[in-house]
C-alpha cells in the first residue's frame, strides 16, 4: 500500500504475523534431522522424506496459481530442506 507520501506502508495484522511464525516453525523443523543424520549417520525413513517431498511439490504448484506468497516461500524452504535431508540419507554430497 502506498500513502499520500508517497512511501510504502506495510500493514501487519497479528494473523499475517501468526502465518510467517509457523512457516518457521513447520519449515525449519528438518534442521535438526539433518544435523543429527550427518553426525550420527542415523535417518529418517526414505519413504517419509519422499511422500513430504512429494506434497510439497504439490503445495507449491497450488500457491503459485493462488499467489500465495506465505504459502510459496514455506514450500520452496520446506523442499529445499527435505533434499538436503534425502542428499544426507545416500550421502551425496558428504
């Protein structure tokens, strides 16, 4: 939104805040799978990663056609995580 000034305004509303929490909440929870499967060569099953993976994907094609920033951004990390978590399960990379 733009006021009479001319500057951005962005307005934040506790819901709209709520929303970015819990993409933090749900989205980082990888990182501590990751780092325990890189430390202790212990993993989460594959065919767990593989259906998470698979919904997001599907997440992510559905709040790219609704232009669901929040939603968007969330997938996007929430996939990235999950590659890094199947990369550490075969050891690519390590």
């Amino acid at each position: 939104m733009v006021n009479e000034g001319g500057n951005m305004e962005i307005k934040l509303n506790f819901g709209e805040v709520a929303g970015w929490v819990g993409l933090g909440c749900l989205q980082f929870n990888s990182i501590p799978a990751i780092i325990s499967s890189v430390e202790t060569g212990s993993t989460t099953p594959v065919g767990t990663v593989a259906l998470t993976l698979i919904g997001l994907v599907l997440y992510l094609i559905r709040s790219l056609t609704a232009q669901d920033t929040l939603y968007t951004v969330g997938n996007t990390i929430g996939i990235i995580g999950n590659l890094i978590l199947l990369a550490t399960i075969y050891g690519i990379g390590l």
